[in-house]
C-alpha cells in the first residue's frame, strides 16, 4: 500500500497521511468486533473531475457480515489515578469510614430578637 501512496504522492501531490482529506477510510473489522464486514460488490463513482480536484469514491453496493471467533484480550487497564493523588486517596480512606452511617440530629430553633431585614431600612423609620 505505502507505495501505491507515493507514487499517487509524487504524480498527483496526494498526501501519503490523507491529511488534506483525499481520502476517508472504513473500518470493516478489529480483533475487538463479533463480525466482520465483507464487501462483496463495490463500484467506483466519479463525482466531480477537473484539472484541480478529482473526487472520487468507492460505493459499497452489496456486503455481508461474517462471523469470527470470539478472542481473547490481555488488556492493560492503567492506573485510575497517577500514583501521587493514588496515595492522598488511600490516605482519606484510611480517616475516613467507607459507608456512610446515619446518626439523628436534634433539631432546635433559637428566636433571635431585632432581626435587621429589609423593611428596617425603609425611608423615614
């Protein structure tokens, strides 16, 4: 494929990466997926072609999906924190109980005399 690419490169100017968007690409299977997708009939289309900019794509008529053997993965699952605030973590764990318990509070009410409120600020009082 690589040099397929440099030479469209050196003929046409296409960028190797596609970063001027030449090209797009579809994922039609991954060790992580059930299926894979079999294209079974594509057809070029020419969509606009002039000297500056010929646009093509590649219609997917007919495809299929087709079974695969479940894999199996050795996945490595990084660190949810980095290993400084890992150990503030560990340390609040060991102050602080895991499960909340509940405790009941009393509740009192104190009056509280000459509350400054709003109308205490009118004009003239």
């Amino acid at each position: 494929m690589q040099p397929t690419l440099e030479k469209l490169n050196r003929h046409y100017g296409l960028h190797v990466c596609g970063e001027g968007g030449e090209y797009e690409s579809l994922t039609i299977d991954s060790p992580m997926f059930k299926k894979r997708i079999v294209i079974d009939e594509v057809e070029p289309v020419l969509h606009s072609d002039n000297d500056f900019a010929v646009v093509a794509y590649l219609r997917i008529k007919q495809a299929t999906l087709e079974d695969k053997e479940p894999a199996e993965f050795d996945l490595t699952i990084p660190p949810l924190l980095d290993e400084k605030f890992e150990d503030m973590l560990n340390a609040l764990r060991e102050v602080q109980p895991l499960h909340a318990t509940s405790c009941t509070l009393p509740i009192t009410s104190t009056p509280v005399d000459d509350v400054l409120g709003p109308s205490s600020f009118a004009r003239g009082n």
